[in-house]
C-alpha cells in the first residue's frame, strides 16, 4: 500500500512539473532577431520559436509543416511588419487556423508600427520592382529602434500573462540598461564616418544611414529586387 502511494504521489509530481512547463507563454517569432529579444525579456516563463533562420533571405522563407504547427499552438506570434513576410507568412497563418494570433487578434503583435518609417513611396507601380508600400521594413538596422521593439515586446508579453508582468518589466529594464551603454559605444565608434557616401547593394539600409549620419548615394540593383548586370 505504502509503496502504490509513493508510486501515485510521483506521478503527481511529473504530471505537476509537466503541466508547468506547458503553461510557459508560447511566442512564435518570424525572425531570430525578434526571437532573442523575447528570450532576453521572457526569460524562463516563455517557450519561443523563431521560423526563418538567420542567414536567410528575410523576403523569401520557405514554408515548412512545423511552421504551422508551432503557429497552432502559438499564444503569441510577433512579426517584423512593413511586408517584410508578404511572401510567405500569410499561407502559413491560414493553414495553421489559430485565432488567437489571426489578424486582427490580441495574440498578433506588428511591430512595424512602433517605428518611424523611412523610404515610404509616393506611389507604387510594378516598375520599381520589390518596393514595400508602407516604407522600408528593415528598421532593425538602426539600433535606436531596438528600444522601441523592445518596449512593445515587454508590453504585449505583460499583456498577455499578467502574473509574470514584473519580471517582464524587470528584464527589460536591465536589457534597456545594457543597450543604453552599446548605443554610446556604437554612437562614437561612428563619428569618423559620419558624412561619408555609401552605395547600398540593396535599398535596406535608410534607417542605419540615418543613425549614422552618412549620405545614401543608390544602390547596385537597377530597382529593389532586381539584380545588377
């Protein structure tokens, strides 16, 4: 009898320890850039996935089956926006049916939106090749912006499991500190280039250009996406 009730007091305690586990904030990441700062802000009380890798073309990821699964079971689903994933994270969204991450939905965070964006077209035709219609989505190169990501990362995440918000706030506090310090570093590190042209291979790089104070001349391909001769 005594041992039958070691035996189920164990069984307990797994089932205890994995349903714990499971109750971890589910966070699929379109990018790995996104995905760290999750990590950095979540710590142990969230499980993310980021679906492209980072040495992939951003515009051009290929669909993979545990992409909808993941999308499934997703809590939250944090994307970079500006039609950056045009191409391929909408099928996925539609395959995987989860309706707390659909657009429109609480679980859905766009991030596009808490920066302000540059190389927005007057107008759009098929003659300017790949153009994004609401501006360059490559914000991530200015590190400025990394603070306004951040910021909206810690929110939704408090938002979204508020008996963990302190150590939401907590972590990205300390993230915020750190970043602060690499932002002066990275800030002097830049002042000999500061005026100086650079010729971009592709149009990606407005936001770094500008933090930096260097003067954007063009760029090698004729229209964005388009390779030079």
């Amino acid at each position: 009898m005594k041992k039958r009730l070691i035996i189920i007091l164990i069984i307990s305690g797994l089932l205890f320890l994995a349903s714990g586990l499971e109750a971890k904030l589910k966070v699929v990441a379109t990018y790995n850039y996104i995905a760290d700062l999750v990590k950095k802000i979540g710590g142990d009380e969230v499980k993310v996935f980021p679906l492209a890798k980072g040495y992939k073309d951003p515009h051009f990821v290929t669909p993979r089956p545990s992409f909808i699964a993941k999308m499934r079971q997703a809590d939250l689903l944090i994307m970079n926006g500006g039609q950056l994933e045009i191409g391929w994270l909408p099928p996925i969204m539609r395959k995987a049916n989860n309706p707390k991450i659909n657009t429109g939905s609480k679980g859905l965070l766009d991030l596009f939106g808490f920066v302000d964006a540059c190389d927005v077209p007057a107008e759009v035709s098929r003659a300017q090749g790949d153009v994004h219609p609401d501006g360059n989505p490559h914000f991530v190169t200015n590190p400025d912006n990394i603070l306004k990501i951040s910021a909206a990362i810690r929110d939704k995440l408090m938002d979204a499991d508020s008996a963990h918000a302190a150590i939401y706030k907590e972590k990205h506090e300390k993230f915020a500190e750190k970043w602060k310090i690499k932002l002066a570093e990275w800030k002097k590190a830049m002042e000999p280039y500061k005026g100086k042209n650079v010729v971009q291979y592709h149009k990606n790089f407005c936001y770094f250009l500008n933090w930096a104070g260097m003067n954007k001349l063009g760029t090698l391909e004729p229209v964005p996406g388009i390779p030079p001769t």
